[in-house]
C-alpha cells in the first residue's frame, strides 16, 4: 500500500465500529516476534509467513479457506464477537 503499512491499516479497522469485527488475516514476509505480537496485539486473527513460492502461495489460501468457510464455527451474528 503505497501510503500506510498494514499495522495501520489493521489499526484503523479495528477503530471503526463498522470494520471491527471483520477477522484479518496479517500475511508477511516478516518473522520478527515484535511484528507478530504487534498485529495480534491490534485483533489480527492470524499471522501467517507468506511462502516464497506460487505454489506455496496457492496451498496457503487453498488451506486458509478451508480452515475459514468450513472447519471454524462463526456465530451468526459476529458483530462483536469476532474481534
């Protein structure tokens, strides 16, 4: 993002009451323990190393989804629940 990192993005959302429950998933290069205690710190609902490989990178979304739209049991109305 050409005009604020992610931690301020990520921090923004989670300032707005209409953003807040939305679950984000932080994907980074970064394996520093003070960037993944800081994202966890502004709600991130997980933190996850980006692969180096198209094929790493496929297998990562293939599994997040899975993990998302059928393993994980959401309530129905997640407005303040999620965070």
């Amino acid at each position: 993002m050409p005009l604020k990192d992610g931690r301020e993005a990520l921090q923004e959302m989670k300032a707005d009451p209409r953003f807040k429950s939305i679950r984000v998933v932080v994907m980074t290069t970064s394996q520093a323990d003070e960037d993944i205690a800081h994202s966890y710190s502004l709600s991130a609902s997980s933190y996850i190393m980006k692969p180096v490989t198209f094929d790493g990178l496929l297998e990562v979304i293939r599994v997040l989804g899975k993990y998302w739209l059928e393993i994980v049991q959401l309530p129905e109305n997640s407005d303040d629940s999620a965070s």
